[in-house]
C-alpha cells in the first residue's frame, strides 16, 4: 500500500507538471491528500477541507470494528458518480476507538480490521464491480492514511462504469460490515 | 523487491519535480527545464498507470444465473441409455426417506415417456458421510420411495430397485469443493434403455430489468432477536465445539436471492467459522414446494458472498453475520429449506420475503 501512495504522488506530480489537474470539478486521486481534499483537486484552507468532509452525505452509518467492537467508524457516503468509463466513490471514515491513546493515529485500513474490500453490486444485473486495479495496485486513497480520533478522512476508489445503466447499486465496503442498499447513482456528461 | 520499486518512485519524483541549478535562477519552471524524457519513462507504470482492464473478472464479475438452479430431473442419454438423476437434497430432507406429494407428482412425471413396459432401474446412492452401513441402507429405503412413486405414476413398468450406499460415489470428496461433491453424490437414478426425454421442468419468470424501488438502507447489528430459524449443534470437524447458526433474512431484491446467516460458537475452543461450519461459503437453498435447488451465484470458483469471513476467528459472545447471493427464484416461493451444513446446520421451512 505504500507503494501505491508514492505511484499516487508520482502521478500527481506528472498531472501537476502538466498542466493537467482534471479540471475543477475533478479532484486527483491522491493518497496523501486525500486527508485534507478540496472541492478543486488544489490545496485550500484547513476550514474548508473541514467543511466539506461533513454532513450526512447520501448515506451514513456507524460500524464496529471487526474484532474490536468497543472502537466505532462513522462511514459517511459522500457520492458514487458515473463519468464516463468510471465509477468514483467517495467516503468519509471518522474513527472513534477508544483502545488508542489520544494521540494515536488510526489508519483506514486499520478501521476496517485490514478488510476493507469495496464492492459494489449490481442486483438486477448480476455483477460485482470491484476497484479498479493495475499489477496488483487499486486506483484508491492509500488506504495507510491515518487521522486521530474524531478526525474525518475521505476515502475514494474508481470502479468501471455500470454495464447498464443501473440507477441503485449496494455498496459492501467490508464483509463484516453491512452493505449500504440501494445506493443512488449520479450520472454525469 | 518492494523497496527496489519505492526507490524507483521516488528516483521518478525527483527527476519531476526537482529543477536544476539553472532554472532555480529563473524563479519559474517550465516543462523546457526538466531532463529530457527516456524512452521508456512516458510508459513506466510508475508514471502513467492505465486502468483499462474494466471487463476483467477481478474488476466486473458478472454471473450466470443458470449455473446455480438445479430442477429436479437431469437427463443424460447415450448407447440407448437413459439416466434421469435425482438429486436428493431436493427430494428428501436430511436422513429421510419421505418423498413430499410435489415430489411423488413430479416423479411421476419425469415417466410419462418411458417405453410401455420397459425395464427400468432405481438406484439410491448416497456421500461418504456417516458409516458405510447406515449409507447402504438409507440408500435402500430412498431407492424404495422413489420406486414407488414411480410404480403408482407407471404401474407397467418393470422396476428393479437397488442401494448402492457409498459405493458408487459420482464425485470425490475433498479439497474445497467438497461439500458440492457430496451433494452431487446424495442421488437416485432411473435409468431405462431408449431415449424418451421427460417432461419439461417448472418454467422460469421473466427475470426483472427494473431496479430495486426499495429504500436505501443499512442492516444493523447482527443480533438473534428476531431470526427466522436457527438450530444449535455439535460441528462435525471440529469436535467439542458448539455453534449456533441461524437464518436472519430470505429476501428476493431484483434478480437475487439474498439469505443472511447468523453464526456464533458457543462452546469450545476458539475456530474460524469454515472450520466451525463446514459449507458456510457455499449454502444452498431448496424450495421443495417447487422442487428447484438454488446454489450461491458463483463465476470461476468466486462466489458473490461474504465468505472471506469465514476465515477470522469468530468473535466470542455476538453471532457473524455472512450473506449469500443466490439467483431469484425461477418459481415464486413463499418457503425455503436453507442447507448450511448437510445433515447438521439445516434450517427448514424458513420464510421469503420479496424487498418492496
């Protein structure tokens, strides 16, 4: 995973050198940023990047972590939005463990007890789309980021775009957490 | 091998980003400042990542609902042979030998074209679980069941009945597909010279090409209040460890079947569940009303499910929820029989519920 957080930096700076940053309404799939992400893709005020992780999304849920049930995720799903060949996903994990010290950090990985395998599924079309992946590395934020406790992280991965034109898909971010159902998809261009 | 390719990374990001002595003068950075690009740099993986496999089977997996319904009847016919292979977990419950009144009709059926007073063989034959004489004769009494309801549909015919026990197994049973195998096994066949072909089975619906019109929703906690059916039992590979497994939900949403089961060692030493529960990543849902056999959608050995579960130990004192994905059902259910482990995690007549 780490490797894929410097190939994520790598690409960010090739993008960057480029001139080619996806536009302002495409945020760069970076690891290491996507602590502190903006609506643009560049780097704003800390208030802001705050904001924007907050609120309910199109969907939220609370989950225990597998095997530690005293410590708690907030999941919050932000959007799951088709672009053309593409599916992006966007969530914001906010740990809540209480077997950390305060100062600890806790990783996204770790908060899904290493489980975490997004899968988005298709009922009516009878697919599973899994992220994105290339050698062995999956188009997603390093999932080693870590924030404290109560510090929101936005977690994204790109899947292919539905086969059909599905309006719901389940989202399972974990096997042991239950999957969010029907989940509302936004199709843009 | 990881390090060789971090230190190529990073190798990467410095000739990137890094200007040299001269541009640093400049104050601006233009792309004409950067060393000359190599040959291979503009295609290293480590530059310009494709993510162009969308089809592949580990990023969309698509699944065939017709591998995973098995009706009551295959037909195999050659050398002027008949076989008509009857799969037992649809005819009879776990150890029995009592045919439903669906499956005596439907027995009857698949003989309306036997050849008018043709010979016909009835072979019980069972898996390698259990000892080798209560297999023989349960084997027997099933061959007998069946042989009589194929008396009562054809009385012309001349049947001679034979169990065979586990002598004939059709499948080996080890490694992981073991407990299809033994499915495969639990049969009873008819077979008869000439090649009659039974009637058509139950036809299937119309598949659904709607999306689900359901809420969205998050299931919570996994908890025993509430759960439709659940049996507590020694587990059969791991002796002196008890769990209790039961049936939370059968819900059909779009073109699945969705049954989410609920495990929980109470007693013994600590075990992951595939070890507490053998056939825990495969279950298989029965409609014996119908008489239609449902296995767990799968594509090259991966099943839609969470079986990955199965292997992290069971956390003491709360039950694991695992949820199988099965194709909707070709005729409309209201009850199903779910066969988590055959012969002990059984759970019957457990209610189906279709997602508004």
């Amino acid at each position: 995973m780490r490797r894929a957080a410097i190939v994520a930096v790598v690409v960010s700076a090739v993008l960057a050198l480029a001139g080619c940053t996806g536009g302002d309404d495409e945020p760069s799939p970076t690891g290491p940023t996507a602590a502190q992400p903006s609506a643009s893709g560049t780097p704003g005020p800390v208030g802001d990047d705050a904001a924007s992780l907050e609120g309910q999304g199109i969907a939220s849920a609370t989950f225990a972590v597998p095997g530690s049930p005293e410590d708690t995720v907030d999941v919050v799903i932000q959007s799951l939005v088709v672009s053309g060949k593409t599916t992006e996903l966007r969530v914001v994990f906010t740990p809540h463990f209480t077997s950390i010290a305060p100062d600890d950090t806790v990783s996204i990985f770790e908060m899904t007890d290493q489980n975490l395998r997004p899968t988005l599924n298709d009922t009516i079309g009878l697919t599973q789309y899994f992220v994105l992946s290339n050698t062995g590395l999956d188009w997603e934020t390093d999932v080693t980021t870590a924030v404290t406790n109560g510090t929101p992280v936005l977690y994204q991965a790109w899947f292919a775009a539905p086969q059909s034109r599905a309006e719901v898909l389940d989202l399972q971010l974990s096997a042991a957490w239950p999957p969010f159902e029907n989940l509302p998809l936004t199709y843009e261009g | 091998m990881s390090r060789h390719l971090r230190s190529a990374a990073l190798a990467a990001v410095l000739v990137l980003v890094a200007p040299t002595a001269a541009t640093a003068a400049d104050d601006v950075l233009t792309l004409d400042d950067l060393p000359p690009i190599s040959d291979g740099m503009p295609t290293s993986l480590f530059n310009v990542r494709t993510y162009d496999n969308l089809t592949g089977i580990l990023t969309t997996r698509s699944y065939d609902a017709s591998d995973a319904v098995k009706q009551l009847g295959d037909v195999s016919a050659g050398s002027g042979e008949t076989v008509v292979t009857l799969a037992s977990d649809i005819l009879f419950t776990s150890d029995s030998a009592k045919l439903s009144a669906a499956a005596t009709k439907r027995i009857g059926e698949l003989v309306d074209g036997v050849p008018k007073s043709a010979t016909v063989q009835v072979d019980g034959h069972t898996d390698s679980v259990d000892t080798p004489a209560h297999n023989q004769a349960l084997s027997e009494r099933r061959a007998k069941a069946v042989a009589a309801a194929v008396a009562d549909a054809r009385p012309d015919l001349d049947l001679e009945v034979h169990g065979y026990g586990e002598s004939r197994l059709k499948e080996r049973e080890s490694g992981d597909d073991a407990e299809a195998a033994r499915a495969a096994n639990r049969r009873v066949e008819l077979r008869y010279e000439g090649s009659a072909t039974p009637s058509p089975t139950a036809s299937a619906s119309t598949a659904s090409t709607s999306a689900p019109t359901g809420p969205l929703t998050v299931r919570d906690v996994p908890s025993w209040d509430g759960v439709l059916a659940d049996t507590t039992a020694e587990s059969p590979e791991a002796p002196g460890s008890t769990a209790r497994v039961g049936i939370e939900s059968v819900v059909v949403r779009g073109n699945v079947l969705q049954v989410s089961v609920l495990v929980e060692q109470v007693g013994g030493a600590p075990a992951r569940a595939i070890d507490l529960v053998p056939g825990l990543s495969r279950p298989l849902v029965i409609d014996r009303e119908n008489l239609v056999q449902y296995s767990v959608l799968s594509n090259t050995g991966q099943t839609w499910s969470t079986d990955q579960l199965g292997t992290v130990d069971l956390v003491p004192g709360a039950p694991t929820r695992y949820v199988a994905t099965f194709p909707a059902p070709v005729v409309a259910a209201s009850k199903v029989d779910v066969i988590v482990t055959a012969g002990v995690f059984e759970l019957a007549d457990v209610p189906v519920t279709t997602a508004s």
